[in-house]
C-alpha cells in the first residue's frame, strides 16, 4: 500500500510538472510570439483606412509630397529595426515618438500620427517596435528590452531634425514602453521630454496575471512562475523586471497618465498605482465609460485639448 502511494504521488508530480512546462511554453508563445503577417504592410495600410477614412486626404497629401518617409536604423542590439518619419513644416517644432501596441504595427497609429503633426505641428516618429511590423526580432519584449530601442530612435530623430525637445507617446504595451524609458539616461543633446502613457500596464506580471485569470481562470501559481523563470532564460528578462511602476518612480520628466474607466484589457485601477508612484511634475486623466486603447476615439476634442495643455505652449508652432 505505501509503494502505491509512493508511485501515485511520484504519477502526480511528474503530471503537474509536465503541465507545467506544457503550459509555461504555451503562455510564452501565446503572449511573445509576432503576428504571423506583420511585414504586410499593404494590408496594414488597407485595414487601416478602413477603420479610420476620415485620415485618408491626410495620408494622401503625405505621400504626394514624400512627406511619410520609411528609415531602417540597427538598433542596440544590433538588430534592424524600420520607423516612419513624418517632417513638421516647422523645423523648431519638437518630435513625438508613437509608440504602438501588441502585436500592432506603426502604421495602426497613423491616427494618433496625425494628431501630433497636423493638429500640433510636431515632427513625429513612428518606430515598429521589436518584432512587430518590419522590425527584426523574434519575440515581442513587451515594452522592457524595447526600452533601449526607443532611446536609439530618439537620438535619430535627434540628429535628422536637430531636435532637443520630445514627447513620447505610447497606448498600451506602447505606454508601457514609454513608462519603461523615462527612467532611462536620455540621449545626449535632447533637453526635455514630455511621456503620455495611455492604458500601460503596471508591469509584465501584472498583466499577465490579469489575463490568465480572465481568459482562462487561472491563478498564476506555477504557470506564470515557470514562464517567466523560461523567458529569463530564453530572452534574458522575466516578467517581474519589466515593471512600468519602478520605472515611473524614478522618472524626472512630465508625464500624463490616460486611462479608460471600463478598460478591462488593461485594468483601470493599474493607473492608480502608476501616477501616485510617479514624482511631480505629473497630470491623470480618466475617460468615462471608455474601453480599452478608445480614449481617442471616444474623447477626441478633449484629447487633443488636454495634449495642448500638457505640451508647453512655447514648443508648438
């Protein structure tokens, strides 16, 4: 009786493990793995329009002019990384660096693209981020390694428009992504910098907390345990690290937080923790009745009004 204990058990274990490492590759590969049809950029352009016409003369009138200017740049990690420029008509007008979502591309934040160079006369930059969209990579970073991707480009943007001054606008793993490089040493030359962080989450575990519980009711014992120890290994960071709230903490820079109050992709309550965690000087703003990544949809006016008041009035033509 007790060897059959002893050998029931043993079965036990060794099940648990092997769902375990079953599960842990799975979550890995469900949350890091690139959209199959990223380099696509035909189709990126035509869903696009499709989901916002009203950019379309917009568009147009850039690619009359030459003004939508594709650039490749080797990143820090050596990897070749693709951005769109859009020039100001103002050479003193700052840069605004957009920084999209997962699994997203460059080109599915034209909207927020058009708003910061038509509406506010900036010269913007919009990076795919690693592994998305023509940039190399073979898994997402999630907003952490991307970090260092996003100061490269700032130095870019820097010396192509001989810029000091920037705005750094990210929505979701994007406003994680901007979150993450405001603690970072900016490049040499830029003065000031202006984040907005739209719906960012807290930190990696966090979120991916949130959506085992909400997509498959699972409690993060030991799946997120054991794939966060396997993306340390595989990838060099694990999910604890990427934490968006140490990052704010030791921000010095202005920073407007944005969140919709019905976002349950990205929980509402995360912006809490983030804006009393980040220093003066800070601002927050949270959209009513708003779901994930539609503030700008849902609250236009307001939305390009509260950027106006956040931008110092001296940067904008």
């Amino acid at each position: 009786m007790k060897r059959l204990l002893c050998r029931g058990l043993l079965a036990f274990v060794l099940i648990l493990l092997l769902l375990t490492a079953g599960g842990s590759v799975y979550m890995l590969r469900y949350a890091l793995e690139p959209e199959t049809e990223r380099t696509d950029t035909a189709r990126c352009f035509r869903r696009f329009i499709e989901r916002h016409p009203e950019t379309k003369p917009w568009l147009d009138s850039l690619k009359a002019c030459h003004a939508l200017r594709d650039t490749f740049a080797t990143m820090p990690s050596g990897e070749r990384h693709h951005a769109y420029l859009i020039p100001s008509r103002h050479s003193e007008a700052p840069v605004c660096i957009v920084l999209h979502g997962w699994r997203g591309c460059a080109i599915d934040f034209l909207d927020y693209a058009r708003l910061f160079h038509r509406e506010l006369g900036c010269h913007v930059l919009l990076p795919d981020l690693h592994a998305h969209g023509l940039s190399e990579g073979k898994t997402i970073g999630m907003g952490w390694q991307e970090r260092h991707d996003v100061v490269r480009w700032m130095q870019i943007a820097a010396e192509r428009f001989g810029a000091r001054r920037f705005v750094v606008h990210g929505v979701s793993m994007g406003a994680a992504t901007a979150m993450n490089v405001s603690a970072e040493p900016m490049p040499e030359g830029v003065d000031d910098v202006r984040f907005v962080e739209d719906c960012g989450y807290t930190s990696v575990w966090d979120e991916f907390s949130h959506e085992m519980k909400a997509r498959f009711g699972l409690p993060p014992f030991p799946i997120l345990h054991a794939s966060s120890m396997l993306c340390g290994l595989l990838y060099g960071w694990n999910f604890s690290e990427a934490s968006s709230l140490r990052q704010v903490a030791e921000c010095r820079w202005p920073m407007l937080f944005i969140h919709g109050d019905s976002d349950d992709f990205v929980p509402s309550p995360m912006v809490h923790p983030l804006f009393q965690a980040k220093p003066e000087p800070k601002s927050l703003w949270v959209t009513a009745g708003t779901h994930h990544a539609c503030s700008l949809a849902d609250y236009p006016d307001d939305y390009l009004s509260r950027l106006r008041h956040f931008i110092p009035r001296s940067w904008l033509p």
